[in-house]
C-alpha cells in the first residue's frame, strides 16, 4: 500500500462547483504525491476548532505535506500589519501553525511548500518580510535559479548546487528560528529552503509542484517525502 500523505487543506469561502465553503488542496500537490508512490489525502481543518485533537488526527499518516496559501498573519510574529498583506485567515493560521508543532511531537517526515515554509519557521519563533519589494529576481511569478548549500538535507535530495524553481509569493523568511537551518538562497538573499535541525522537516519557499512533471529537481522532494514517508511506516 501506498504511504499516506496528509495535505492540510485551505479553506475557501466559496468554489463555482459547490454551494457552501470547502475545503480545498491544490490538483498539482496532490498528483505530485501520487507520482512519486504516496497517497494524498487532504486533512480538514474543523472549523470550531482546528487545533483541539490535530495532533492524534495527524498521528495516523506517514508523512505530511504543507501547502502553499495566502498570507500569514504578522501577529503571529510580533508586527503591525503592513498595507500589503492581505487575506489573512486566522483560522488557517490556527491550522497551520497547529501543525507546525505536530509534525515536531510526532517526528512525522514533512514537507513544507511555500506559505507551509513560512508556517513551521514562524511557529518556531521566527519572523517574515511582509512583502518583498522588487530586487534583481522577481519572487512573484517566475522561474529563477537558488543556490543549495552543500551538505545540507536539501542539497542531498536534489543532487545539485544551483536549481531552477518556480516561485510565487510576496512574503518570506526573515528572522530564521534557532531551530531551523537554510538550506538554499535566491541570488538577491532571500531564503528559499530551510530545514529542522533535528525533526523530519524540510522547507521551500518556491512551488515544486508547478514543474514536478519535468523538473528532475522538483519531482525529488516529492519522492524523498515518499520515501520518508515508507520508511515511518515500514518502521511501524
């Protein structure tokens, strides 16, 4: 059987194909779990209460997936909030940084893409740039190139010093929690991967999923978290 993969879901107010909210995750997360041999299955977050019991509803996955999403609260890290952060949902803040600390109690392998990136670093006590202003790489919809520090977590995954990725986001790491190491940079500074220096963690600030189909690179972080993911199940 296939090791299940828990993708946290995003709430949306409304979709053109149902009538009420849903709880939504991304087709291209989740066929990029399937083709590397994992089963996606997207975890509600109960809305009376995400974080009561998350940690004994996550317990029974293999690994987990935290996706991208809108902008975190800056409350969550100690800021006013600037003009340019926008469509700030407490409710997933809740979730998201609820399972931030999960994975860590539950040393469940994880995979944190973008906006999931900028979660596990703010519940750890980091802080985020609200919005980044135009530099020599453009973060908000473009391919660009990250430089990979040898040795890390990362560097091992992906088998490269340079990598092309796409990225879309306006906001990013800035204060890095003491737990958490990068692992890769943009050329203009802006961290792009980070790992846990002790839990089953590893973070990137572009999107993975986006290429996964053509992007050797890409389609690694998927099968490593799969492979992870076997290996906690394997040993039971």
């Amino acid at each position: 059987m296939r090791p299940l993969i828990a993708v946290i879901g995003r709430r949306a107010e409304s979709v053109p194909i149902l009538r009420f909210s849903a709880t939504l995750a991304a087709e291209a997360i989740c066929e990029a779990v399937y083709a590397a041999d994992g089963e996606p299955v997207v975890v509600h977050g109960v809305a009376a209460d995400p974080i009561t019991g998350l940690e004994f509803r996550l317990r029974r996955f293999d690994g987990l997936l935290m996706p991208g999403g809108q902008d975190l609260g800056p409350e969550r890290y100690g800021q006013d909030r600037a003009p340019q952060t926008v469509d700030v949902l407490d409710f997933q803040d809740d979730l998201d940084l609820g399972t931030a600390h999960a994975a860590i109690a539950l040393q469940i392998p994880t995979l944190a893409i973008c906006r999931g990136m900028q979660a596990v670093n703010v519940a750890l006590g980091g802080t985020l740039h609200q919005h980044l202003y135009e530099t020599t790489v453009n973060h908000r919809n473009e391919v660009h190139d990250v430089q990979v520090v040898v040795g890390s977590r990362l560097h091992a995954v992906v088998g490269a010093e340079h990598v092309s990725v796409s990225s879309y986001h306006h906001q990013a790491v800035d204060q890095l929690a003491p737990a958490l190491m990068v692992s890769a940079t943009a050329a203009d500074g802006v961290v792009e991967a980070i790992e846990h220096r002790h839990a089953d963690i590893l973070g990137v600030q572009w999107h993975p999923e986006d290429l996964h189909l053509t992007s050797v690179t890409d389609a690694a972080l998927f099968a490593d978290l799969v492979e992870r993911a076997q290996k906690r199940r394997d040993n039971g």
